[in-house]
C-alpha cells in the first residue's frame, strides 16, 4: 500500500499494490477487478480488505465502468456501473475507487476552496491525451491546491517506474513525464522526474497555482 503521506485537508489516499488479496494464478493476489476471470467472490473479498485498510464502508464505495473517456462524474455512495474514468466527491467518508493495470491512476485534492473536495482519475493514454488530468481539475472548480498526480510502481524485478503530471489550475496545461530504474536509486530517480517535469514547464503551473490560491486567500470578507 502507497500512502499519500502528506495529502492536504481531511483525505485519506492510498495507491495500492497486487499484494495483500485471497485472488490466485495471473490474479495474485489484490485483483479488484470483476471485469477479469477471476473469482467474483475473491474479488469483493480484496475490495473489502483494501476499504478495511482505510476505515472505509465497504458498503458505500463508488466506482465506475472505466472505457477509456476523459469523463468525470460526482460520485454517489454504493454507486456502480455508470461510464466515466473518474469521481469527484466533497462528501466525507464517501470512498472512491479507480482501477488501473497498465494506466496511471491519479488522485487530486482540493484544499484552497470553500469545501474539501477529492477526485480519482483512471488515465489510460487515450485519456491522457484527452484530458482527464484537465477534466479532473475542472470537476473539483479548478481549486487543487496540489495539481499533481503521481505513481511509484514496480515495473519488473528491482527496477522502480515513477510517473507524474502537473495540470494547471484552470486545466489548461498539463506537463507529464516518466522515468525508471534501479529500485535503490529511487531518490535519485524522484530528482531525475523532478528536472524533467521542470524542464518541460511544470514550474511555471505550480508558481501560477500558488499565485492563484494566495490571490484567493488575500481577499477579506
């Protein structure tokens, strides 16, 4: 399990792992997927283990029917089956939950409005492409504090992939970039997607964002 250690305002994020679930063979072992061969029954079981990890309810986890669309919709407890790649909620102990196997998922926090909001994205690369980091942004009224979605993932052995994407506030822009290799060199790798984020214009999103959230912080009642 990968905690969003210093996610701002009352979230609780996690990216999880293939590790911790009852599902066996190509399944091993937290498939959340129903939409494979595997076992329905293991699969709610993994389901209820990955909510039981975050004091969640089960019960009233949100999830879409992912197809690879740059649609965002506002979830609703329990809800299951509705056509979109990502949720938004301003709910509290609403859980949300986006499926990713080869596809980057991306959680993004809402901090500087009047109302916390959160949302979850699953970005494939024809929603990337599309714009889903944008919709994303756009679902929670542009008011990310921290417009960046990030993943730490295996990728085979001792070898560590990390990808990122930085989106303005407005969704206007979105700077993406990726890199691997040696797991023992992860910081050096973080530094290494570091540059390169910056060097294709990710600090130019971030300074506009701080900008924008202390512009909206100076104004008095």
């Amino acid at each position: 399990m990968i905690r969003w250690e210093h996610a701002p305002g009352p979230y609780e994020v996690v990216f999880s792992t293939r590790a911790g679930g009852v599902s066996e063979g190509p399944f091993a072992s937290l498939n959340l997927g129903r939409a494979t061969a595997d076992e329905p029954e293991r699969v709610d079981e993994n389901r209820r283990r990955l909510c039981a990890e975050v004091g969640a309810d089960p019960d009233a986890l949100a999830m879409n029917y992912q197809h690879h669309s740059t649609d965002v919709l506002q979830a609703k407890a329990g809800s299951r089956g509705e056509r979109g790649d990502g949720l938004w909620t301003d709910e509290r102990g609403l859980p949300l939950l986006a499926l990713a196997a080869d596809c980057l998922p991306i959680a993004l926090a809402r901090a500087n409005g009047g109302k916390p909001a959160l949302a979850v994205l699953h970005a494939g690369w024809r929603g990337l492409l599309g714009g889903i980091a944008s919709s994303g942004v756009q679902a929670l009224g542009g008011g990310c504090q921290t417009p960046v979605g990030a993943l730490a993932s295996p990728a085979g052995g001792e070898t560590l992939s990390l990808t990122a994407v930085v989106v303005a506030l407005d969704g206007s822009r979105a700077v993406r970039g990726q890199t691997h290799g040696p797991r023992a060199e992860a910081a050096d790798l973080g530094a290494r997607l570091g540059a390169q984020l910056i060097a294709d214009g990710a600090d130019e999103i971030l300074a506009d964002a701080r900008h924008a959230q202390g512009a909206v912080e100076g104004i008095q009642p």
